[in-house]
C-alpha cells in the first residue's frame, strides 16, 4: 500500500473501531458496574436505622425521616450537613471517599449513626 | 371555687404539721430523698378539679405579683397528636386573658415553632397579640434553631440578648434569666449551655443579695430526666453552682410537654406542659416524639402554668392548669399546687 493509502485505511480503521465503542458503550459500561451499591437508613422514634451502614466508594447514602418530628443529618466532622427534615422528607448524599463518618441529629443529639465507606 | 384553692393549700400544710413534720423539715426530708424526681403531678390531688375550674384565684390572695409560663406552641405542627396547634394555643391564650388576676406578663419557654419557619413565628405573634398580657418574654427550643442556627429567631425575639439569645431582667425585686441550652449541640449529648454563656450567668449573678428570688427558665430541663431521651443539660451543674447561695431559686423549664417537679434545696425545678402535644413518661415507650391521646382528652393533657410570688413569705406558688376542666372522675395530668419558701 502507498502512504497515503495505509493512512485513510488507518482513520477508516480508527472510525471503524470508534463507531463500535460508543455503540457498545451502553451495554459495556452497564456490565462494568458494580451491582446497587446505594443504601438506605431510615428513621423510626428517634433511631437510626441500620446505626451503621458499610457502602463502596461512590455510593448514595439516603436518609428518610418516618417520625412525627423532624430531624437533621449532620456529619460531625463538616462533612455533609442536611436541612431539617420533616416527615417522609429525605436526604441522600454521595460518599467519593473512603472513611468512616460519624453523623448525629443536630436536633436531638442523643441520635447517633455511622457511615463506613470502603 | 373562691377559697377552695387557698383552702387546699392550708390544707396541705395542716396535714404536714399533724404529721408532727413541719414545712422546714418537710423539705429537707425531701431534699434528702435525693436528686431523682420527688414527684410526678398525675391528677388524684383532693380538689384538682378546682385547679381546672378557676386558675389560681385565691393562691394569689396576698400574691404580689404573678406571670404565665406556656411553653412548646409547636406552631406549624399537624399530624394526628394535634392537627390544629394554633387553636390549642389559641385557648391557652383565652385561659390566661380569663383569669381574674392578671399576669404581669408572660414566659414562653421554647419550641415556639415546629419548623423555625418564617410562616409560623407569624402565627405565632399573631395569636399572641390577643393576649392581654403585653409583655412576654421568650427562650428557643431546639425546633427554632433549625434553618439557620436560630438567626431569625434572634431576629425577632431577640432584643437585648446575647450570644444564642440569653439575658436577664428584675422585676418588683425578683431576679430573671432566660438561658439558651439548644444552640450547639454535640452528638450524643443532651442540651448544653456551653462556655461563653455561663461565664456571663455567673457574672450577671455577682453582687446580688442573697436574699434575692432567682427565676431561671430555659427549654430543656436544666435537671437530669431522663439521658437515653436527651432529657437533660450536660453543664447544668455548673449553672446550678451559681445560685447555691441564694435563698430562693426556681427554675422553670418545657421541653418534654409534661410537668415534672423537684425540690433540691432551695431550688425548685418545675417543667411545664404544652400548648399543642403531649409526650410519653420517661421510658414508657419506644420514644419521646408526640404522643396520641383520644381527640376529647387532649386538652386535659395540655396546659399552662400560674406562678404567684409573694414578697413577705419569698416564696413562688406555681399551679398548673390543663386547658380543659376535667371532671374528677377521669383527670388526669395537671392540677396541684408547690409553695416553697426560702428556710429561714
């Protein structure tokens, strides 16, 4: 082959196989995912629930307040900080880094929980 | 009803003296029943219905002065406990406007809202208005620190105040302070006066007599309740050091919207019902949130306070009423009457 001919049998190649990547992307990058890493914690009398919640690096945590009166979620160390939520009212937030995070009810203190995000 | 109330009150006293116990050593006794609680009002006092009916027209024969305490409006409040706050509150407001003696004024011990909410201080001040007593003192609760740490709250009620909105004042020789106990609370922790505050409480305290009545009020309770529900004051010993050497302290607390009492000393503690929810006893179920009474039985459980303060004697008369009269058959909740006196 000429050079010019192996270099628009090159790009034709290198479009060839990009048509394909993002075709595929889709499907590819669902099977590369992890299976449902989010979790829930919800808020019954006063408690959270479960007290201590494990997820991956990525993950949405979401908080949903079941009681009559409203609460907070309020990392201790200023990580993340809720507005007050009143019944079936949520908060989610999404861990990037690994740690363990302590969190409390800014309104009723005593309501203590734990995220551990490996 | 006039005289039945003065009448209960000699009465109680009779039966101490025959009891070959007298008042002093009544409360001393009870001083030494220890720090927990010497009593929970639960109705079944001879004459609580008379509490019901009138609201300290005769403790106040000879009183100098009195003032209101409400406490917990939860304005902005509507789930089943109570869906209409601003109508119970609205008949606490009517009690205390019927009254034959007239407040000088009013304390509202915090939660004044439900969600801190501009809407509802707005309900609030507007029911408020109709209270004939004009002036009317106020402490947050937890619930009017929520959106922004309080600031419109200071905003509004604020005047004159402190820090998280603490202050004192004197009224007819009786020595007031509003403490904060609901900003910056720790995780695990219950309420909390915090460093700043309490150097300026026992500054503001220097110099004064002895012999001067202290009134303390704050939302939550500055004794210990009950911990696991955050009942409580972690610094609260450290306030109470500092008025060890008066002759006569009260304390006037809200935050579990139902009255408890102890006497430790000279102080009295007292916690006072709400206007808009009642809550569980301490541990009897899973948690503190509003409790669910039958809809004809919420306003016996809901209620203000009365306290009447004599000089000559320097004591405080503090008399609960439920916001219904209650038949005495069925009462339940509020209705008796503490006298102390300084024990000189």
């Amino acid at each position: 082959m000429t050079r010019k001919n192996m270099g628009i049998t090159s790009l034709a190649a290198l479009v060839a196989i990009a048509m394909l990547l993002f075709a595929g992307s889709g499907s590819v990058a669902a099977s590369d995912q992890p299976p449902a890493a989010n979790a829930d914690v919800t808020i019954d009398n006063f408690v959270f629930g479960p007290q201590t919640v494990t997820v991956p690096v990525g993950a949405t945590v979401t908080w949903i307040n079941h009681d009559d009166i409203p609460h907070t979620v309020v990392s201790t160390d200023g990580v993340f900080k809720s507005k007050v939520r009143d019944t079936d009212e949520k908060f989610s937030y999404t861990f990037t880094k690994a740690g363990t995070y302590a969190y409390y009810c800014s309104v009723h203190p005593k309501m203590t929980g734990t995220v551990v995000v490996k | 009803m006039s005289g039945k109330k003065q009448d209960l009150i000699d009465q109680k006293l009779q039966d101490l003296n025959d009891d070959g116990i007298d008042r002093r050593g009544f409360l001393k006794c009870m001083a030494w029943a220890g720090t927990g609680l010497v009593w929970t009002l639960s109705g079944g006092i001879p004459g609580s219905r008379a509490f019901a009916k009138s609201s300290g027209k005769d403790a106040a024969k000879g009183a100098d002065f009195s003032f209101v305490q409400i406490s917990d409006s939860h304005i902005g409040f509507n789930k089943l406990a109570n869906p209409d706050v601003t109508a119970t509150l609205q008949t606490a407001i009517n009690k205390i406007n019927a009254m034959p003696h007239k407040p000088d004024f009013i304390i509202h011990t915090g939660d004044l809202s439900q969600l801190s909410k501009s809407s509802e201080f707005d309900t609030l001040d507007q029911v408020l208005k109709g209270a004939s007593a004009k002036q009317i003192y106020f402490v947050p609760g937890e619930h009017d620190m929520l959106t922004d740490n309080g600031e419109q709250y200071l905003q509004r009620y604020g005047k004159g105040t402190k820090g998280a909105g603490w202050y004192s004042f004197d009224h007819k020789g009786v020595h007031f302070v509003g403490l904060v106990n609901v900003a910056n609370l720790k995780a695990g922790g219950m309420g909390s006066l915090g460093h700043e505050q309490l150097e300026w409480f026992e500054d503001d305290l220097k110099g004064r007599s002895a012999s001067t009545p202290i009134v303390l009020f704050a939302h939550i309770p500055l004794w210990t309740i009950y911990p696991d529900w955050g009942w409580g004051t972690d610094d609260s010993e450290q306030a109470l050091s500092y008025v060890k050497r008066f002759g006569s302290v009260t304390v006037l607390n809200g935050h579990i919207h139902q009255i408890m009492q102890k006497i430790e000393g000279k102080v009295s503690f007292h916690t006072a019902m709400s206007t808009a929810f009642p809550q569980p006893a301490p541990g009897s179920a899973p948690s503190a949130g509003p409790m669910k009474v039958p809809a004809d039985q919420l306003q016996r459980v809901l209620g203000i306070t009365d306290v009447n303060y004599l000089v000559s004697g320097r004591s405080l008369a503090v008399i609960d009423s439920p916001l219904a009269d209650s038949d005495p058959a069925t009462a339940n909740g509020a209705g008796s009457a503490v006298v102390d006196s300084t024990l000189e």
